[in-house]
C-alpha cells in the first residue's frame, strides 16, 4: 500500500497543477504535494527498516530494500526543501517578468511528474519499466530546463535532450542485451527483467552478454550521472534553467541514473564471478569517474558562471561516488552511498543561496556578485558555509565521505591516490579562491528589501554538519546494510 501512495501523489499532483497550476496558490499546492511524498517516503522507510526488503505489487513489479529506500527517502526531502524554497524564488520571478502564469503552470506540474518519475525509476523491480521512467524523467527535465524560453535555454534543452536521448538509447540497448541473455534462463515475458528475478540467476547468464550489455548500460546512464566525457548538457542545464531546477538535478536525478548503474554491475558481477566487487564493471566504473574528477576539477578554474562552476562541481563530485562504487567492498560502497547524501543535501543547499544571490545582483557572472554579506548577511553565510561544506572542509560529513574514498584508495589503489589528492586540491582552490570575493568583497548594492526564505538551507547544512559529527547508529546500520546488498 505504502508504494501506490509514493508513486499516486506525485502523479496526482501533476494532473492537478497541469490544470490548476497558474494560481495565486499553485506553489503552496505544489510544497504540499511534495510534503505528503515525503510522508509516504518515510511510512515506506519505516516498513523497510521494520520488516526488511519487500517484494509486491501483481507480480512483483516493485522492490525495496535498504539500498533504494534510502534513496527514495533522500529525493522525497530534498524535493520538499526545494519546492520550500521555490515558493518564493519563482514567485519573484514572476515580478521580474521572467515568467507568467502559463509557465508556472508548466513548472508545478512538471516538477511532480519529474519526482513521481523518479520515484517510479527507485522502486520499479522492471529494469525495463527503469528505463521508462528515467526517460519520463528526462522529458519533464527539459521542459523545466527551457522554462525561461531565452535562446541560451532552449539550446541547453536542446543539448540536454539530445545527449541525453543517445544515453538514453544506449542504456535501452542494453536493457534488450540483458533481455537477451536473461530469456535463456527465464523464458520470455515481462517476468524476465524483473531484477529480482535476475539476481537470482546471475551466476547463470552468459558472461559475454552480460559484459556487453553493462558497457551500454553504463554509457547509457552514465551520461545521465553527468560522467565525462558525456558531461557537457550538464552545465548548460544548470546555468541557463531555474535554481530549484539546478537543486534538483544535481542533487537527485544524478544520484537516481547512478543507482540503475549500481543494479546492473550487481548483475554483471555476478555473472562474471565477482562478487568481491573488484572485476570489469568495477574497473570501468573506476576509470570514468577518476576522468570525472580530474577532468571537473581543472575545468572549474574556468567558469565565471557561478551556476556553472558549481555544475562542474557536481560532475567532480558524482565522478567519486562512481570511483569508490567501482572499488566495491564495505567501506567503499558506505564511503559512496555517504558521500551521495552529503552531496545532495549540500549541493542542493548551495543552489538555493546562489538563487538568491544571483536574483539580488540581477546576473550570474561572478564579477557581478560582491558583498553578499553586506548586502544579506544570511545569502552570505550560506553561500559560504555550503561552499565550505561542498570542498570537504571538518567537522561537516563531506570530509568523512571523502576521507573513507580516498583512504580505501590508498589502501587498494595507490596509484589513484594522487590523481584524487591532486583534483581535489585544484577543485578547492579554484571554488573557494571565486567564491570568497562574491560573500566578502567590497559592493556599492543596497541591502535586500525582504528576507529570503533560507531555511532549507540551514536545515541541509545543519544535517550535513551533524553526520560530520556523528552517524546515528540506526542510520549507519542502514548504511551498511545498503552496502553489502551491493557486493564486496
């Protein structure tokens, strides 16, 4: 019952706002819909942690267990603290003349079909019905990409939907290749991509086949992850459409495309005898995501966008969640699913400052924005305080995560340890080195005439300074749990 909730409510809340969408009251409706998601997030939780995985749904058409109901219940907050925060961020867009009420509409609605098909990507156990939603999900994506119908937004949305449909097309490619080999064993029908189904008879699928179907599929998806080199609709997506937009991409939707990478190297894994983690999928996954860092990194000394540079972060920071997946073994895959909760919370802590900001000083070039903590002390610390979060910086948890990475690193790679050390130093460099002048440089701008809604912001960094203290003993257990479900 709790699943049809999850799924019912955003889906819900799209047809209600596609048809009711362009009220005074449209943004209550939408943070309302997203509270209740929230609320069947966690009873979905509750159950899980209670009575462990559960299989339902006809014949099995959903699976939770702790690995992607702790994901599930990571995007039902962080889309409820966005949908918070963009109340009044689109609303002052709409006074600006940026939007009207038409694409308001377009927004709200949107925004609950991209989580309600996110949601849908997180708990189907169809790997075939995965591919499904992660496409719904990127339809819904670039319509709220071009929202600002400018001709630099509608060629991100073109970008993004280009690239993304080839990665999409590759990750189907493979799905059919894993049809192909799981058809052997467990005869044709929709039955055959149940994941469940194939996790019980990975050690018979053909190896070859397998092998072939996950270089598709980490492709396919990975471009979706934002790895490089299939990184580059990333930036564009996030500098030219709106904030909650770029809060939400980086914090979830990379976190859901990794996820269906993590269930097809379980597969592969097993199908090649792997199951200490440390084999071909493992390998690849390793490879792009230390490219990912390294490439990232350099690359943010670049930007003069702020949106962008923070893009390039989450390229950098997906790069080594992918690295320390690919590793594989307990502490690298805690250290991974560690670090994609720091991410999220912090990131998306991040863009909801940066919206702020860039809304006060009217553009998004950094030169353009000084003085934050003048001009509103609160845009400022956040600014700064995700900023100092995001580089790594103790006691807040993204230290721990990339501690536990690059330790394990050193201990069963040496040889990436300077790549990692070497990227990381260059990314904390460049970040801090243009951030610190937008919060404390000198500025002739007024003070803001009202007071930003910042509290998500606070409460993310709040959570991410806690896990940097302290892991509640539940939640590490949960952690753990989810770790050793994927090998090693």
């Amino acid at each position: 019952m709790e699943i049809y909730w999850l799924l019912g409510i955003p889906l819900l809340g799209g047809l209600m706002l596609a048809f009711w969408g362009n009220g005074r009251s449209a943004p209550e409706v939408n943070a309302l819909f997203s509270f209740l998601t929230l609320l069947a997030a966690a009873w979905l939780t509750a159950r899980i942690v209670a009575d462990g995985p559960m299989l339902t749904g006809g014949e099995g058409w959903f699976f939770i267990d702790s690995f992607n109901v702790f994901l599930v219940a990571l995007t039902a907050f962080v889309a409820f603290t966005t949908s918070l925060f963009s109340r009044p961020y689109m609303r002052i867009e709409e006074e600006h003349g940026r939007l009207n009420a038409k694409r308001l509409r377009m927004y709200h609605a949107s925004y609950q079909i991209f989580i309600g098909a996110m949601l849908l990507a997180l708990t189907t156990n169809n790997m075939g019905i995965l591919w499904v939603s992660m496409e719904a999900a990127t339809l819904a994506t670039v319509l709220l990409v071009s929202l600002y119908r400018t001709p630099a937004a509608l060629e991100a949305a073109w970008k993004y939907f280009i690239l993304c449909g080839v990665g999409i097309a590759l990750a189907l490619f493979g799905t059919i290749l894993l049809y192909f080999a799981a058809e052997k064993i467990l005869g044709s029908g929709g039955t055959a991509l149940l994941w469940t189904h194939l996790n019980g008879v990975k050690a018979q699928l053909e190896p070859t086949v397998l092998q072939l179907a996950f270089v598709f599929l980490l492709v396919g998806y990975g471009t979706k992850v934002g790895l490089a080199p299939l990184h580059s609709w990333l930036p564009d997506a996030h500098a030219e459409g709106p904030t909650p937009v770029s809060a939400v991409l980086s914090g979830l939707l990379l976190n859901v495309a990794l996820y269906a990478v993590m269930r097809s190297k379980v597969l592969v894994d097993g199908a090649l005898g792997n199951e200490d983690g440390n084999g071909m999928a493992g390998n690849l996954m390793m490879g792009f995501g230390l490219f990912s860092v390294v490439l990232a990194a350099f690359l943010i000394k670049r930007q003069t966008d702020v949106k962008r540079m923070f893009a390039y972060s989450s390229i950098e920071h997906m790069g080594l969640v992918t690295f320390a997946f690919g590793m594989g073994g307990p502490v690298a895959n805690f250290a991974a699913l560690l670090h994609m909760t720091m991410h999220s919370l912090t990131k998306s802590a991040i863009f909801f400052a940066v919206g702020h900001a860039t809304q006060s000083a009217g553009t998004q070039m950094m030169s353009g924005i000084r003085g934050l903590i003048k001009t509103n002390p609160t845009i400022g610390w956040g600014l700064m305080l995700g900023t100092v979060a995001i580089l790594g910086v103790p006691p807040f948890g993204v230290f721990a995560s990339e501690f536990l990475i690059i330790t394990t690193a050193m201990h069963e790679h040496p040889w990436a340890t300077p790549f990692l050390l070497i990227a990381l130093g260059v990314a904390f460099a460049s970040i801090f080195g243009k951030v610190q002048p937008m919060v404390f440089g000198e500025t002739e701008l007024p003070k803001l005439p009202y007071q930003p809604a910042l509290t998500p912001v606070f409460i993310h960094l709040g959570l991410v300074l806690m896990l940097g203290l302290f892991i509640p003993p539940y939640l590490a257990t949960w952690y753990r749990q989810a770790a050793a479900l994927l090998g090693g």
